[in-house]
C-alpha cells in the first residue's frame, strides 16, 4: 500500500487542503490503495511516506529523507498533481 504524507508547518491548514487535492488526483488516476496522511514537518520524517507532496520550503527541508516529492505552488491544482504522480510511478 503506498502512503503520501501532505507536510506542512502544523500537520493543520495547508497539509488539509493538500489532502483533498491529492484525493482528487487520485481519484482521476483511479488509485484507490493509497493513504493520504496530514503531518508537520518532524512527523514527517518518521512517516515511512513514499511520496510527500509539500511546498519547496518543506521538500527541501526534507530532502535527504530520499523519498520522492512533489513541490507544489497551487495547493489546489489536481491537474499538477497527477501529472508529478504519473511521473514518479512511471519511473519506479
């Protein structure tokens, strides 16, 4: 089961609004074995998350964790989201 983490600075405000966005790109790739989790940035580090989807500040916060990620500007921009997922599952 894959799971994405949505980081944030809280695990609150934006990471929610992440969720939903990723939920959607999900749903228009028709993956449905996915966990999509809310997490601030230290509980992210022991997420065993394989995609984390955050701003740049975060990702590269985050960066030697060796996981893929997807930086985002648009928190609400599904379209971007699911073509970044499309590239990492097409590369593994």
């Amino acid at each position: 089961r894959m799971k994405i983490a949505c980081v944030c600075a809280m695990g609150l405000g934006s990471s929610l609004i992440l969720r939903m966005t990723v939920e959607t790109a999900l749903k228009q790739l028709h993956m449905k074995d996915v966990e999509v989790e809310v997490v601030d940035t230290s509980t992210a580090r022991g997420s065993q998350a394989d995609i984390i989807v955050s701003s740049h500040s975060f990702c590269e916060q985050l960066s030697d964790m060796g996981v893929a990620m997807i930086e985002v500007v648009n928190y609400t921009d599904a379209n971007y989201i699911k073509e970044q997922l499309q590239k990492i599952l097409s590369a593994q």
